[in-house]
C-alpha cells in the first residue's frame, strides 16, 4: 500500500506506475470503520487501483469544536486499509488541498443546500463541495464511492458533479449503510458515546423502521406532522438531548408534509444529538414498497 501526503507524490505515482488503469476513489475524514471499508471493497471490485483519502475538512465544520474533536486515529486507520488492500492512501494537509492561489468556490445547489443538514449546519455543503472537487480533480477517478449513510451529502455531490468538467467522466456508486448488529448505523462519531449511549442510540434506527412501516401499511391514512412529533418524542424519550428533523422526502428532495401517490416519498431522514454528538440516519422506501 502506497502511503502518500502530497498532491506533487500522488500525481507522479498515478501517471508513471498506474497510468491508464480504472480506479476507484473513496473519500474519508478518516476514523476508519467497516462502513468505509464497504466503499473500499466496493471499489476493489470494480476497479484496477483503489484510493481512499483520509482528510478532516475543516472548512466543511460549522462548529469549531467538532471538528478539533473529531476523532483521529490514523494509525489503526492505516491498519485496517492495509488489511483490506487498499492501493494508495492519501493523506493531504489542509495547505496541499486548500493552497493559497486557489481561492474557494461557491456551488449552486440550489435549495438543497439549505434545507435539513443545510439548514442545520450552514455552508456544510459548500465545504464538502469543494473539498469533493478538488479532491476529484486530484485523483481523476473511474468511478467515486459515496455512502447512502450521507443522503444528502449524495445528492449535493452529484449536483456538483453535473455542474463540473472533470478530465473524464466520473460514475457515482452509492453503497448501502453498513449497521451495528443493533441496527445502528456505524459512524465515525460513535466512538465519542459512552456504552449507554450507544445503547439508547439504536432508538434512531427503530423510530425510522417504525415510521416506515406505518406509512407503509397506511398509505393515506396517516400525517406526517403526527409521525414527526410521534418520532422526536420517542427519541427525546430514549435520551436524545434535541432532534433537528424526522423529515421525509421525494426523489427530487422536495420535503414532504402529506402523503400522495403524486409525490410518493423515498426516504425518511433524521438528525438528533446524544451526549453532545450530533447522529444522522435514514431509511429508503422503494416505489413498489409504498
Ligand atoms: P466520512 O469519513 O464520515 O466523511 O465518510 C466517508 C464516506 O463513508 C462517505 O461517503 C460516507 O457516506 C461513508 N460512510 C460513513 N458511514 C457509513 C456507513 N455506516 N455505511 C456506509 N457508508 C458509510
């Protein structure tokens, strides 16, 4: 496994000894767990060379303080991308991806970025956007590697993406969430929870599976105002300190406030903080389920 910090070291080794070759690009803060694994297996199965990056996007932090807490733990990262055989490992500093000639960009994402994760976290997405791009810039993949756990995060990358040239056309392959046997859904922030709080943690995936049946078997006969206060006093209920949103949502991302055969939904969504660390988690429902 080829362990690279610079922009510079990562350009050469792509263009003499992997030139020509499919690869597949996974994008990390690092933290690694199984869930990034899947992407980078993923990945290895589809492509000729995989990378994985670990970089904490600073720029993408609205909080200060969750970003100079979110865990690091490059050295058990590295193990675990070696015993996966990853190929390349890049490992940029903030100056290698954000260099002082390059000044930021401003995507247009229209509502998207100021809804839900967007409304909660202000300019979040600008930053995953242009941390993404440059990123995609850098490595040229086949094929980019995005987990379906960041919903949003999918849709707004594959806005930007529409809107870039890149040197050649890059596939979006969203992959499915990887859970705990609980249910919950793995997460680099789960490190920060005690026992008991994973424990009560898992009532965000319930109320989701919960949510989805009812509106499953009740099509019309339920709204969505009592599911969302039904949803957020069950998680209140398990410990959770506050709830952002319990939403459901189209296939454009419209968020819904009735259920209609018109505008089916296609995912519930949910963010909610427990001792201090802000969980995201959502559940799709297929069109032949509703
Ligand atoms: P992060 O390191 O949190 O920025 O995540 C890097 C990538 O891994 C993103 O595309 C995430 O959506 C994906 N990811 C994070 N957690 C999971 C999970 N539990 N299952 C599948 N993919 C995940």
């Amino acid at each position: 496994m080829e362990v690279i910090y610079k922009v510079a070291v990562l350009q050469n080794s792509l263009e003499t000894k992997h030139k020509a070759k499919t690869i597949g690009f996974v994008p990390t803060m690092g933290a690694l767990h199984m869930g990034h694994i899947n992407l980078i297996e993923q990945s290895k199965k589809e492509n000729e060379l995989t990378i994985c990056s670990i970089f904490v996007n600073k720029i993408q932090f609205n909080q200060p303080e969750d970003f100079t807490k979110y865990p690091r733990t490059l050295e058990a990262d590295l193990a675990l991308l070696k015993l996966y055989n990853c190929d390349i490992v890049f490992i940029p500093s903030h100056e290698e991806i954000y260099p002082a000639h390059l000044p930021l960009k401003t995507y247009h994402l229209g509502e998207l970025e100021h809804i839900l994760e967007g409304e909660f976290r202000p300019g979040h997405f600008q930053g995953v956007c242009n941390v993404v791009d440059r990123l995609l810039k850098l490595v040229n993949p086949s094929v980019l590697y995005l987990g379906i756990k960041d919903y949003q995060q999918c849709k707004v990358i594959d806005t930007m993406m529409k809107q870039e040239e890149f040197l050649s056309p890059i596939l979006l392959r969203i992959c499915e969430t990887v859970r705990e046997e609980t249910g919950l859904a793995l997460s680099s922030r789960n490190r920060r929870l005690s026992n008991a709080g994973l424990k009560n943690a898992v009532t965000i995936v319930q109320s989701l599976r919960e949510a989805k049946q009812t509106i499953i078997k009740h099509p019309m006969g339920v709204h969505l105002v009592d599911i969302e206060h039904k949803y957020k006093n069950k998680l209140l209920s398990a410990g959770f300190e506050s709830i952002d949103y319990f939403q459901l949502v189209d296939k454009d991302f419209n968020l819904l406030n009735v259920l209609s055969k018109q505008y089916p939904p296609v995912a519930i969504l949910t963010a909610a903080t427990i001792e201090g660390i802000r969980l995201i988690d959502n559940i799709e429902i297929q069109l032949n389920e509703y």
